[in-house]
C-alpha cells in the first residue's frame, strides 16, 4: 500500500497505574499508523525520560551519565523546570557509551568512535589494541629476564626501544588513511623494539621522526577514498596479520612460493596487465598512494632509515629484494606496472 495513504499519529500514554510524574508523562508512547479505511498498527515506542529512568534503561549510574554529560559525550535538553530530558537518540548513544566503556576505551577515544560513521576509528583503536598487547608481552619478557639477574640498565635501554618503536607506530598510525594506514604501521611495528645501539641507528630513528612529522597528509580522492574503505571495511586487525605474516613466509621461499601458486599467479598477472584493470579504481589507487610516497620522500628518505635503525627490517628488505627479482624474472611487468607483488 502507498505510504502516501498513510498518516502517522503519535500521542503519550499514562503508565500503566495511570500516574503521571512532575507534570510530564511517563516515558511511554504509540505510534499509530493510520489509513483512510481503519487502523493499520499500535506500537510502543521509548518518549523522553527523566535520568532516573535513563539509568535503568542503560544500566549506568546517574553519577556516570552526568560524568558523560560534563565531557561532551551527550547532551539532553533541559526542560522548563531544570530537569534534563533524555530523547530517543540520547538513550541509544548511552548504551553505546556503556559498551565501549566495558571495552575499555576512555572519553576521547569513545567521542571519536561516536562521530565516526564509517568504522575506521574502532578499526584504528584494535590496530592500538595489538600493538599494546605485543608491547605488555615484550614488558613481560623483561620482567623475566630481571627476574633471572639482568642489569636495571639493560633493561632500561629495552624499556626505551619499547617506547621508541611505539612513536613511530603511531606515527604511522596518524599518517595514512583507514586500511593503508593500519597496514603500514602494523607491517613497520614488527621491526621497531630493537635496541638502539650505535650513533647511526640513532641518526635515523631522528630522520624517520623528522620525516613523518613533516610528511603532508595523503588525502585520496573521494572517489578512492570511498573505494578503499568499500573495499577494506571488514577487514579485521587479525587479517592483516595473517596476510603479512603469510608475506613473510613467501620471501623466505620464495621458488616454493612460486611453484605451489603458478596457475594463481598467470592469472593474477593477466589481470593486471589487462584493460578492465588499468580502468579499476584499484590501479588508480595504487598509482595515487606510489607518486604520493616517491613525492614525499617515503621511497628514499623514510625505508633507507628503516634499513639503518632496524637490523631486522634491512634482513627483511633484502630478503623481499631478492623474492622480487625472481617472480619479475618469469612475470615481467606491463607498462606503468609496479614492480612485483611480495
């Protein structure tokens, strides 16, 4: 039936003893749904309430709802005789508040969750969740050694890569966009909790500060920023470790690599050399994010330094180098093609 022959009709109703509080009435309505032949529909439906009725709703005390109210995380309207009224909206965003609290998350970060439609920033919070946890089991770690007789000033140097290598994963974190972002800065943060042991280490832990400090922001498209997060949006933190420790199992082999994913790979490299791929907003995307990191400098300021501060990452470079060399040497790229896919 067209909604145009229908008329909507909300009125309140009394509780159910009949009683009426404060002049207002208690937080129950109906919605009718009215057509010109009779009465389609009666539904109950949650009008505004008072904060003691807010509290039993949500579960929440009325001393943290008026903590959520002081840090701008909600706003009631005040009513005429001082009382603040609780609408529909304003139960549902406590009871989000509710949960994201028993997550652990503090005001800041739930302000940022609840003006964000798209999901990146919980996305953002669970990349910070990971890095926290590998941090506590590297803390951990030297907890144990302490506890075997390691020196205090041995361990204050771990303690102080711990710390540096978390500057530069939030770094990471805050320089590129949604899913990119989290990628690079999980990919980097396996590298980053060595010791800094000599001058030249020091020199380009600087520089890469230095450089994502001043880095411009990558702001894509709308279009590409649309696709990306399209393309990503339920892509968890877990996957992306998996994927990137999958990476690091092919360059350590990689002619088993090659060998177990031929038929794979023809295909995938067919694909990328074909039309309906060069007029993708994938190839535009990856064509945007490469001139953007050639412009800024992250091809020959920021990964040289990850080379020298990271004896890890300079194995891992070298290793990825070589895993290139022989996937371009049986899969030549097209023209304008990027170089490999390890």
């Amino acid at each position: 039936m067209p909604d145009s022959h229908i008329k909507k009709s909300r009125f309140p109703l009394p509780d159910e003893t009949g009683g009426q509080e404060n002049g207002f009435f208690k937080p129950l309505c109906m919605t009718v749904d009215w057509h010109p032949r009779g009465w389609l529909m009666l539904k109950e439906e949650v009008a505004n309430m008072l904060i003691h009725e807010v509290c039993k709703v949500t579960g929440l005390t009325k001393k943290a709802i008026d903590y959520y109210i002081e840090k701008g995380l909600i706003a009631p309207s005040i009513l005429e005789n001082g009382y603040r009224s609780f609408d529909r909206n304003d139960v549902e965003r406590l009871k989000k508040i509710a949960v994201l609290r028993k997550l652990g998350l503090g005001t800041d970060e739930i302000k940022s969750v609840l003006s964000d439609g798209s999901g990146n920033a919980l996305h953002t919070l669970a990349v910070r969740r990971q890095l926290d946890i590998q941090r506590e089991q590297a803390k951990k770690a030297i907890l144990e050694k302490l506890g075997s007789g390691a020196s205090y000033a041995e361990i204050s140097d771990e303690l102080q890569a711990i710390e540096n290598g978390k500057t530069i994963a939030e770094k990471l974190l805050e320089a590129f966009p949604g899913y990119y972002g989290r990628f690079v800065c999980l990919h980097f943060a396996r590298f980053l909790n060595e010791l800094i042991r000599t001058e030249s280490q020091q020199a380009a832990y600087d520089r890469i500060i230095a450089f994502l400090d001043d880095m411009p922001p990558l702001n894509l498209p709308e279009d590409l920023k649309a696709f990306l997060m399209e393309a990503t949006d339920e892509i968890t933190t877990e996957q992306i470790m998996e994927s990137l420790e999958q990476t690091k199992k092919n360059i350590e082999n990689p002619d088993e690599f090659l060998s177990n994913n031929r038929e794979m790979l023809e295909k995938y490299m067919a694909f990328r050399q074909s039309d309906a791929y060069r007029n993708s907003p994938a190839y535009r995307l990856m064509a945007y994010i490469k001139a953007f990191n050639q412009a800024s400098g992250y091809y020959d300021v920021f990964i040289p330094a990850m080379k020298a501060l990271s004896p890890s990452y300079a194995e891992y470079s070298k290793k990825l180098e070589v895993a290139n060399e022989k996937l371009l040497a049986e899969y030549p790229p097209g023209s304008g093609e990027p170089s490999g896919t390890f």
